[in-house]
C-alpha cells in the first residue's frame, strides 16, 4: 500500500519542561497530547502551550517523532 499525500496528520505533543528535568519521583510521568496539523500550512514542528497535570500548570509542548 502506498502513502497516502493527505494535508493533515497526526502528530504527538509532548511536555518539554518535563523532559528537560527528566522523569523522577515528584514527577510520575511525561505529559502528552494527541492532535493533528496541515502538513501545507505548518510545516516547521508544532509548539502549543498546553496544561501539563505533572508540572500542574501550563507549560510548551513541542511535536515530536512517532
């Protein structure tokens, strides 16, 4: 089968804070998001502030790869 060339795909958000401090026992995990963009219109990497309930405040959350 052959890839299909669809604007929009589905990417991974993830916490950077969280990833810069590392996972440790305050932190139980890394936070998250699922979501998707248009490859046309966006096509540098993705960074949003979301809320990330391990820091518990609003943080940037940066796509990373699949």
């Amino acid at each position: 089968m052959a890839k299909s060339k669809d604007a929009r795909v589905i990417v991974i958000l993830e916490c950077t804070n969280c990833v810069q401090n590392g996972v440790n026992k305050e932190s139980p995990g890394i936070s998250r998001y699922i979501t998707q963009k248009n490859r046309h219109n966006t096509p540098s990497r993705l960074d949003l502030r979301k809320f990330c309930r391990y820091c518990h405040k609003h943080t940037i959350h940066g796509e990373i790869k699949k």
